[in-house]
C-alpha cells in the first residue's frame, strides 16, 4: 500500500469521483490492514463533503448525491465494520429513541450516529426518516427511552427539530428525556433556539454526550471497549 497520506488522499479523491469499485477495494485493503472502522468512516465523510461541495457548485447532479449515498451505505455494509458494530453491542447503556426530521429523508449521518450508540452498548429505536414531533412522542411513550436523538441535515430543518421537542413539552414528556440534536451546521444558538439538551456536530461527540448524561443519572455504560 502506499505511505498513509497517500492512502488516505487517494481513498477521499476516489469517493469523490464516485468511483464505486475502487472505494470498496481501498476500503477493504485498509480495513484488511488494521484500519480502525471509525478512521475509516471520517475518510469516506470528507470525500462525501467534496462531493456535496461539489453540488452547490453545479458541478454535480441530484444523481451524483444519489451515488455517493450508495457507496457510503456499501462502506457501511462491509463485514468488518458490522463486526465491529455487533462485537461491542451489549445493550446496558441505555435506550435511545432516534429519527431524521420531518420533511428530510437524509438517513447515512443518523445511521452513523446508531451504529456508534451500539457500539457503546446502548439500545437503539430507530423511527426512519422524515419523522413528525408526534410520532417521536408516540414511539417515547411506547419505548420509554432515556435520550431521544433528532437528525436533521438540511439546515431548514432547525424549524422541525423545534416542533419535535414542543411536542415534548406539549404532551408532559419534556422533563422525562434528554433530547439530542445532530447536524453539521448546529451551533449552541442551535440548540437553544430548538430546545434541545445537547447537539453534536459528529456522531461520534454525540455518543460521549449520551454516555455523560447516562453516567449522571447513575447507569454508567458496560462497553466491551476497554
Ligand atoms: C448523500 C446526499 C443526499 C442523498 C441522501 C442519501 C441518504 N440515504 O442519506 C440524497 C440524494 C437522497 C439527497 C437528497 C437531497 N439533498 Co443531499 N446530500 C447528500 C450529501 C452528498 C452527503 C450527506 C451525507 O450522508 N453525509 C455524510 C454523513 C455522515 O454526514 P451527516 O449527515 O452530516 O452526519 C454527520 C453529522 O451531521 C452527525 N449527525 C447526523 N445526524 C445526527 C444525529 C445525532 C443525534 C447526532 C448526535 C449526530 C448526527 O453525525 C454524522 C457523522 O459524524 C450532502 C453533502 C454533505 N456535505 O454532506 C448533501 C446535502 C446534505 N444535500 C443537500 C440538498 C440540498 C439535498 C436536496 C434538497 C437536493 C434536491 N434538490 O432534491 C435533497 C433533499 C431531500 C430531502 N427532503 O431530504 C444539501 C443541503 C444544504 C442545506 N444547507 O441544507 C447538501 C449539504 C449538499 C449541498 N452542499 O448543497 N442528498
């Protein structure tokens, strides 16, 4: 294999270009190599964040998005990344109820986000995408979940974020979960106008916070990680 930084180059540029094969070739010879699963992952975000710059600039089409969905659901789908996901997974953390946002169907960052949580031996509820407040409160009265996680990509969903946490306070749930936001352009101005407990920019910040909020009210996690 070439030197790492070429390595790492070479695997951003690919997925950048959409190149499908090569990206799993790669993806598989670094893993293959001892490659951490989560170094990995942050490589194939970075082309994917070339690829989305790509199409503000015109310079790709709705297909191209398309396309680069694919090739990250196919890293995801590796057998050694769902190894890694299912070695750890021990279920003694906590419940965690999760959904993308009403009106946005982006799903990779949330799977991310569900994958890591297993990781980390929590229970993970996952409602799909394009979820509605009541839907979320339902879903919480029937699971019971400690923390409840909101995806929402496309920055106009700050507004849906907000309705699914009014839906808390409107239905006398509010005080019962913590409720985390997830995107990559939330802020604490973010948070605070959508109500929210906590926000992470990163899936794998979000779970250290899931782990501090369990760790407070007294059920410290087990992960097999040590
Ligand atoms: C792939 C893609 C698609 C695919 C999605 C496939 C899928 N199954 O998800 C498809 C083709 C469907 C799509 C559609 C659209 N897309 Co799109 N898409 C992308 C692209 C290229 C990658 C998104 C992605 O998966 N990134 C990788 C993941 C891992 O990153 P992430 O989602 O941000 O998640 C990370 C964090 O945010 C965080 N996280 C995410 N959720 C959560 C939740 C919690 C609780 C926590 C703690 C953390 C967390 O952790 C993750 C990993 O660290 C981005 C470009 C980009 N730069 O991201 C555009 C992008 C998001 N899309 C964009 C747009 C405009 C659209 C469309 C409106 C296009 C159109 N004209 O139809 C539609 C929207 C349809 C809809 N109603 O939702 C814009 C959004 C602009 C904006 N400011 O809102 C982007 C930024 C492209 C761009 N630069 O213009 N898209």
């Amino acid at each position: 294999m070439k030197n790492s930084f070429q390595f790492k180059e070479l695997l951003v540029d690919c997925v950048e270009q959409l190149e499908e094969k090569k990206v799993l070739e790669l993806a598989n010879q670094a893993l293959d190599q001892g490659m951490n699963p989560l170094a990995l992952i942050n490589l194939i975000i970075e082309g994917m964040n070339r690829v989305g710059k790509r199409y503000e600039c015109k310079d790709y089409y709705i297909a191209d998005l398309i396309m680069a969905g694919i090739i990250f659901r196919e890293v995801l789908g590796l057998n050694k990344i769902i190894t890694y996901s299912q070695n750890c997974y021990n279920n003694k953390s906590g419940k965690v109820l999760i959904g993308t946002v009403k009106d946005d169907i982006h799903d990779i960052g949330k799977e991310i986000f569900r994958a890591l949580l297993e990781t980390h031996g929590f229970e993970v509820i996952d409602l799909g995408v394009d979820v509605p407040g009541e839907t979320f409160v339902k879903k919480a009265e029937e699971y019971q979940p400690n923390i409840i996680g909101l995806s929402g990509v496309l920055s106009s969903t700050l507004d849906q974020m907000k309705q699914v946490v009014d839906a808390f306070v409107r239905a006398g749930l509010r005080d019962k979960v913590k409720i985390i936001a997830g995107a990559n352009y939330l802020n604490a101005h973010g948070c605070s106008y959508i109500g929210a407990d906590g926000f992470a920019t990163e899936a794998s910040k979000g779970v250290e916070i899931c782990l501090d909020w369990m760790s407070l009210s007294g059920r410290v996690g087990e992960s097999n990680h040590d």
